[in-house]
C-alpha cells in the first residue's frame, strides 16, 4: 500500500498537467502573443517527448532500478514544470514543456510496472484500484483545476500548482520505495530506440495535425503517420527477432490477455479523451457555457469514477477481467447515447446524471484491462508489458480525440450557424464515441475469464510469450 500511496502522489502531477493545460491554448495565445498554431506546440512539444522517452523505462529500471529512475524522473519534471513557470515567452515555454514531457514520458509506464511488480499477483485488482485512480480521475478533474486557476489566477500557476506534488512526491519515494539496486547492466538496443521512439513521434504529430481543419487529409497529418506506421512495423520485426534483448519484446504480444488488454486500451484511450475532448466543447459551443462552467459541468464523471473503483477493483479480483470490463463498456457506450440525440434544450441536470454514470463506466473499465495486461507474466516481463500498454493507451487517446475533431469539423461545415445546427454536429460525434464502446465491448470477450490471481500464481506455466 505504501508503494502505491508514493507512486500516486508522483504521478499525479503528471496526470493533471495535461488535461490542465489543454484548457489554457487560449488564455496562452492571448497572454504570449502568438497565434493558436504556435501555442498548440504547448501541448503537442509535451506529446513527442512522450514518445521519446516512454520507451527507455524499461532499460533504465533494469539498468538503474526503479526507485532512482522515478526519482529522476521526479527531477526533470519538477524542472520542466518551474522553468515552464518561470516562461518568458511561447519558445521558452514550448521547451520547458519538452522537457516536462521527457519526465513524464518515464513515469508512465514505470508508474503501473513498479505496481505490479509490489503486488506479486496478490489482490490486483484492488491495487488497480488505486493505482489507476489519477489516470481516470486526473483527465476529467485537470480541466475543473485550470478553469479555477484562469479564472482567478495568472496563467503560471497552471505549473507552480504541480511542485508540491513533485516535492511530496519525492520525498516519499525516497522514504518509501526500496532502493531495488541492480548489478545488472543490460545493453541499450540504441538500434531499437531509434525506431521506436521516432515512430511514435511521427504517428503522434500526425494525429495531432490531423485535430485541425482538413483531418487526415493534411499533408502534415497523412506524411507522418506513413513515416510512424512504417518505422514501427520495422521495429516490430527487428525486436521480434531479437525477442528478451530488445528495448521492448514486441514478442509478449503472442501472449493473449496482453493483446487483448492492449487492443482494449486503445480504444478506451480513444473513449475517455475522445468523449473528454468532445464534453466541454459542448457545454461551450451548444450550451454557451464559459471555460470554467464547462469544466464543472463535466465534473461529474470524476463523481461516478470514484464510485465504481472499489467495487471493480474488488469483482476483478473474483471473476476476471472478461466480465467487468464487458459491462464497464456497455455502460460508457449507452451512457454516450444521451449525448448524442440532446439538444440545446436538454435538461442539464439529466446529462450530468449521465456523466456520473460515464464516468462510473469509464473506471469499470480501466481497472480489468490494467490487471489482465500483466496476467501470467513473470517479473522480468512486467516493464515490457508496462510500455506496451502505455503506448497503446497513448496513441489510442490521441486516435479518438483525432478522429472525433475530424468528424466534428466535417459536420459543423454541414450545420452551420445557430446553436441548434451546431448540436445536430456534435451527436454525429457522440455517435461515433458510441461508436468505439461498442466495439470495445467486443474486444473485451477476449479478455482472461479467470481471476487474475490464479493465472499469476503459475508463472512457471509461462516459459515464452510463444508458448501462449
């Protein structure tokens, strides 16, 4: 529990310094001078340093152990965020973001491997519990923050607000995380790394670019993500034959709960910040709602998030992955319904309602598929497993957001005008975010149906990733 506790805190930082930032684009704009276009790189420069370092987590635990790369991580984030602070203008700001992003980018995936590796096949999903608290909760609270922070506050406390959570943090983890010292020294697959990482650059910038007017059909959008798609499959084949020595074992994709959490994450990725990027929008454009109304509009998805935890976490345990995050899915998916046939007259009370039972889907869900990504896996095994999941999550995320601009742009140039036309738009959007549920809810009847606990109880059973 105390690992658990430590790690929390650390991350928490993180997780909130995203979903805060993305509703400051406009303030930034106003505040440095410079137009949208340069202010997004804000968020996008914070998006590729992800992809950078989210790969190196594994060799550097192996290589460093845990406990000093967390705090190392801590570090350069902290760093990034008082530089960001401290910003005299939108470049300076844009490369403390980066190197916020580099931090971030190692905490990750480290975050849930660390985890799983205390938890030892005992109880996971209650440790999932919490352990995915901030990952569900900090998406739909950041914005909430940084409305407060805006509408009271100057724009630089958006970053001085994560330095106690860096501090506490790393206190903690200096306290509490066992050193886990190594005399291992793994050799870095430099090779590897430079597939990988500029992989997930490229496909990341493409759907970033792919956010804004003319979709995929951008040449900025379609370039990068021909360029990502083909350096990830060449790095698919090169780890695949260079298997344990790789920078991550594409391999352990043989394994089937892992595959199949993988794909799930994906496309829960593109559920929660696809539904996330499409929620306050609404309250704005077809609502009037400013910034911060819209924030707390949204708010109740954390409610219902909070309320489902225990239960799943605890069903988890007793029945598998299979069946929880089957019902988590269909309740994202008919909870989305409502959204997409309102109009600007539907009751405000009634769809916040709703939310709550989102957001109580939303937690459903991320707590099975986290525990049956690392089912059967031995120790060493769990860092790889850890980037994978991340990455799918990641590009998921930035996939469903993508997608849903794409088609609510399309259906805005169709309606325009009045804040009814502009309501038809967004339940074409919704429609789709219904969309994803729907085809999550099938992918997760390939999740293990066995509690978690007794296929991690034989990891003898497991000698390779092939042999699933």
């Amino acid at each position: 529990m105390k690992i658990a506790v430590t790690l929390v805190v650390g991350s928490l930082a993180v997780v909130f310094d995203t979903t805060i930032v993305s509703v400051a684009l406009q303030t930034l704009s106003q505040q440095l001078h410079v137009p949208i276009s340069t202010i997004q790189w804000v968020s996008t420069g914070y998006l590729l340093a992800l992809g950078v370092s989210i790969p190196l987590a594994g060799w550097a635990q192996s290589r460093f152990g845990g406990r000093r790369v967390w705090m190392f991580a801590l570090t350069v984030f902290l760093v990034g965020s008082i530089l960001c602070s401290l910003a005299w203008n939108a470049e300076s700001l844009i490369v403390s973001r980066i190197v916020e992003g580099f931090g971030g980018g190692l905490m990750l995936p480290l975050f849930s491997t660390m985890i799983m590796q205390a938890a030892a096949g005992k109880a996971l999903g209650r440790t999932m519990s919490i352990v995915t608290l901030p990952l569900v909760v900090g998406p739909i609270v950041g914005p909430v923050i940084g409305g407060v922070l805006l509408n009271w506050l100057d724009w630089r406390w958006l970053f001085w607000v994560n330095v106690p959570f860096c501090v506490i943090g790393f206190i903690l983890a200096w306290r509490m995380l066992d050193p886990d010292a190594t005399d291992a020294r793994p050799r870095f697959d430099t090779l590897g790394w430079l597939l990988l990482s500029p992989s997930l650059v490229a496909i990341l910038l493409g759907l970033t670019n792919s956010s804004q007017a003319g979709g995929f059909g951008r040449t900025d959008s379609f370039a990068p993500l021909l360029v990502g798609a083909l350096l990830l499959l060449i790095f698919a084949l090169y780890s695949a034959r260079r298997s344990g020595n790789a920078l991550v074992n594409i391999k352990l994709l043989a394994h089937r709960p892992l595959a199949s959490a993988s794909a799930s994450l994906f496309l829960s990725g593109a559920a929660l910040y696809g539904g996330m990027a499409l929620l306050p929008l609404y309250w704005q454009q077809v609502r009037g709602a400013d910034a911060l109304q819209a924030g707390l509009l949204v708010a109740p998805l954390g409610i219902g998030a909070l309320l489902s935890r225990p239960l799943a976490g605890g069903l988890s345990d007793r029945i598998g992955a299979k069946w929880v995050a089957f019902t988590g899915f269909a309740i994202v998916g008919l909870s989305t319904v409502p959204f997409a046939l309102a109009s600007t007259t539907t009751n405000k009370w009634f769809l916040m309602g709703v939310l709550v039972v989102r957001g109580f889907g939303l937690a459903a869900v991320s707590i099975p598929l986290q525990v049956a990504a690392f089912v059967g896996l031995r120790r060493e095994q769990i860092p790889h497993a850890g980037i994978i999941t991340r990455i799918t999550q990641q590009i998921g995320g930035s996939f469903g957001v993508a997608v849903l601009a794409v088609i609510l742009d399309a259906a805005l140039h169709h309606h325009p005008g009045s804040a009814t036309q502009a309501a038809r738009a967004f339940d074409q959007a919704f429609w789709w975010a219904a969309g994803f549920a729907a085809l999550s809810l099938l992918l997760s009847l390939l999740l293990p149906g066995r509690t978690p606990t007794e296929a991690v109880k034989q990891p003898e059973a497991i000698t390779s990733p092939e042999t699933v």
